[in-house]
C-alpha cells in the first residue's frame, strides 16, 4: 500500500527497483541511488603474485546467511588442496560466527582461516591491500532475503581486488563477469572454485581484472556524485509537496 501511494521511491540496485515495482510502484515514481563509497579512503593499491602460493583471499560482511559464508569455506577447502600455503580471512560479526567456526573446523582449515571480526575503515583497507581476491557468494534465503549491492564489495574493488560472487541481487550491477570479476550461480561450490583457480593461473589478467575493478568504482559508484543524486531526489519530492 505504501509503494502505491508515495510521491518517489529509492532504491540502490535495479534487482530491488524489481522487486517494488512488483509490490505496485508505478515505475515512473523510482529513483535510482547508488551506493556511493569514499573511494579516497579505500585507494588502488599494486599488487605482486604471492611467493609459494601464498594467495590471500577475503571476504568483508555481516556473518547471516545471505552472505554465503558457508559456501566460501567449502570452496576455500577446495582451493587450499591445490595452494596450502593460502589463506581466507573473514571479517565481520554476526550470529554464524561461532556455526562457521565450527564448520571451518570441520573443513580442516583452522589454521588457514582467519576470523578477524569487525575492523576499523583503516583496518579493513590494509586488510584489503593484503589480499588478492574478494570472494562473496551471496544467496537468497529461505525467507526471501537477499543483498542490494554488498558496500564491502565496492570498498574491495576500489582498492583493486577482483571479486569471485554470485549471479544475485544487484551483483551483476557492479561486477561485470570476465571484466570486473567473475560470476557463478548460487551455491554452486565447484564454480566459484574454478573461478578462482582460472584467476590465481593467470596473475597477470588476475591483476589487470582488479584495475578494471578499481576504475569501474571510480566511474559509477563515487560517494559525491550519488549525494549529489541524493540531493536531487529530495529536492523533486519538496517540489512535489509544494504543488500541492
């Protein structure tokens, strides 16, 4: 009822704009809002190929399920067969803090997986720069919920890190597969795997993908640019109430 009665309606990605035009927005009352990030506080950063298959990999989020944590620790188990010398760090909090800890336990990769807990902005860049790869295999629920576009997400790539996700929500909005990133169904453990086994064989595309990456943000997703759009937004629906 609400959708169908405001003046403007907001929303940071085309898969929610989908979703509340089924709900009864008429189209013409949505205004798109990126996300918009700080991209000076989250500069690109050079990378090098690790030595002895040291592969950093990271993933950045609020521990629920939507966030596919589960996914990633199986395919990091499928990954460190092939690189033991790599390691995952998860940083965040959330309720399946202690259920992943348990099944990274189960997986073998105590010691390979780091699980960092909520860190600073300052904290979470180095952490980035320390990385190679972004990995968030993000999912819908059972009760429907799923992600816009993951803030976490765009930090990483402003940084230079290509992203290893999921074809859901508003992810393909940002990461464009085989440029910025690549892309797998949901839940599909051997995908994503061969994702980032196709990157770490080729560091030189794999680096050359996280400056796209980078350039990609700089272009769609600065923070001024979005207040800017913001800002338009308000002043159309004062606009709007002055007409009346």
């Amino acid at each position: 009822e609400l959708l169908r009665t405001v003046p403007l309606a907001m929303g940071r990605s085309n898969s929610l704009k989908e979703g509340m035009l089924a709900l009864g927005l008429p189209e013409e009352r949505f205004r798109m809002n990126r996300t918009g990030i700080p991209l000076e506080d989250f500069p690109f950063n050079v990378r090098e190929s690790p030595a002895e298959g040291e592969w950093r990999i990271v993933q950045a989020c609020r521990l629920v399920e939507k966030k596919g944590i589960d996914i990633s620790l199986k395919v990091f188990a499928g990954f460190i067969r092939h690189y033991p010398n790599a390691k995952f760090t998860i940083a965040g909090d959330g309720p399946l803090l202690e259920p992943m800890k348990a099944l990274a336990d189960q997986l073998g990769l105590a010691e390979a997986v780091d699980f960092a807990g909520f860190l600073s902005e300052t904290d979470l860049r180095d952490l980035y720069w320390r990385s190679h790869i972004f990995l968030h295999p993000s999912q819908m629920t059972v009760d429907l919920n799923q992600e816009g576009i993951p803030n976490s997400m765009l930090e990483a790539m402003s940084t230079g890190l290509p992203v290893v996700a999921t074809f859901h929500g508003g992810i393909p909005e940002a990461v464009e597969h085989g440029k910025t990133g690549l892309l797998s169904e949901e839940r599909d453990v051997d995908a994503l795997l061969d994702g980032i086994m196709a990157l770490v064989s080729s560091p030189d595309a794999l680096f050359a993908m996280g400056e796209c990456a980078s350039r990609s943000m700089r272009e769609n997703f600065e923070r001024s640019a979005q207040v800017t759009k913001l800002e338009d937004v308000y002043r159309e629906a004062i606009e709007l109430s002055n007409a009346k």
